[in-house]
C-alpha cells in the first residue's frame, strides 16, 4: 500500500515514515510543504495519504486544502487528516462529498501504533477513521438544542459514538461487551430517532450520521 506523507515537523515525519515501514506500508512521498503535497498527490496517485493540517508556507489549513483538492481531482482518494486541536470546521470539509475513504485523528493518536496503522487501513479501504474526541464535541454541541439527539439513551449515544469513529456492529458489540444482535437492536433505535434511513453499507451509515450532527437537520 503506497503513502503520501505530509508533516513540516522533521522528527515526527521521519518517526511516521519509520512507522508504517514497518507495518508493510511503502512511503511512495514524505514531504513537508503545501506545494510539495499538491505535487505529490497528482503525480504519484497513492492508496493513501496522511497529511498534517497545518504545512508551510501558509502553516493555516494548507494540507487540509491540498488533500482536498487532490479528492476533487480524484474522487474517494483516502486522505487521513491529522491535526493538533479538534477543529469541527475540518471534519465538515473532509466529510462533504459524502465519498467515504476519510479520517480526522488528533496526533496524540499517533504514539498508539497499532491504533494509527488501523485508522490508515480502514480509510484506505475506503473507511472513517473519526477521533473520539470529534465525535464527542459534536454530540454534545448538538444535543443541549437538538431533540432527536436528545431523545437518545446513554447507551445508544455511546454506541453512536463508537459508529461514527469508523467501527462496524461486530467491533462495537466486542468494545462494549454485548451481543452484535443487541447492537443491531441499538442501532436501529438509533436510526429511528434521527430520522436516518438504515443502511447495510457501515460507511454510509457513519457519515450520515456525522453530516446530521454537523449540519442539523
């Protein structure tokens, strides 16, 4: 599985490189700028990027827009976005086409290694890889005003939770302890109180739960 890695910070690009070598991945590009990035990504085509937000010489949302553009030119490249802060704005951006194939971890995610490498793999595959702690800033911003999100129990938050990082009944049934069937059970409870359809496909299930809990209704 070939990667295009943009991170300006040296020692955590050469540590990231070192990282995904070592779980099989091949770093086809490990660059540290915006320009770097937008060439990187239209001249090499990879199964995966992993990019950092914030890249010279703008240090704003650069490689957030570069990895954006490179899905507009190419729909459904998988990008992973790595940030410093939970930024909602980015998550919005990254989840708009509805393509799938995206993720959002904070960078304290990458000293977990077999957490990062799942979180790549699944958005190479055409996965979401959402951190925890976007999810949970976007519950609990919308659920003080909105009523549908409100009406949720805790243990079908928590599993909503768990849903939009990415994770499909079977995981969340090991996480928490319970059956698959009862979590299909809290799913379809789940679904029924946002008004979302109920879907087979995980994926499309994740980001329209998050396009709800973005948007509003």
């Amino acid at each position: 599985m070939r990667v295009v890695l943009a991170e300006d910070l040296f020692l955590l690009r050469d540590g990231l490189v070192r990282l995904l070598e070592a779980y099989g991945f091949e770093i086809a590009a490990a660059v540290e700028t915006g320009p770097e990035l937008a060439r990187a990504l239209a001249e090499l085509e990879p199964d995966v990027a992993v990019v950092d937000v914030r890249l010279p010489p703008t240090n704003t949302d650069e490689g957030l827009q570069c990895a954006l553009e490179a899905r507009r030119r190419k729909p459904g490249l998988p990008v992973l976005v790595l940030s410093q802060h939970v930024e909602q704005l980015y998550a919005r951006e990254l989840l708009a086409d509805g393509s799938g194939g995206v993720g959002y971890l904070l960078k304290d995610r990458v000293f977990d290694a077999d957490q990062f490498v799942d979180a790549v793999r699944r958005v190479a595959a055409g996965g979401t890889a959402m951190d925890p702690q976007v999810i949970q800033q976007l519950l609990s911003r919308r659920a003080a005003d909105d009523q549908p999100l409100a009406r949720l129990t805790p243990r079908e938050t928590e599993v909503l939770e768990l849903m939009a990082q990415g994770r499909t009944n079977a995981a969340i049934a090991e996480r928490l302890v319970v059956t698959e069937r009862a979590i299909a059970k809290h799913t379809a409870n789940i679904f029924a109180k946002l008004g979302l359809e109920v879907s087979d496909d995980d994926n499309r299930r994740v980001l329209a739960v998050l396009a709800y809990l973005d948007h509003g209704r």
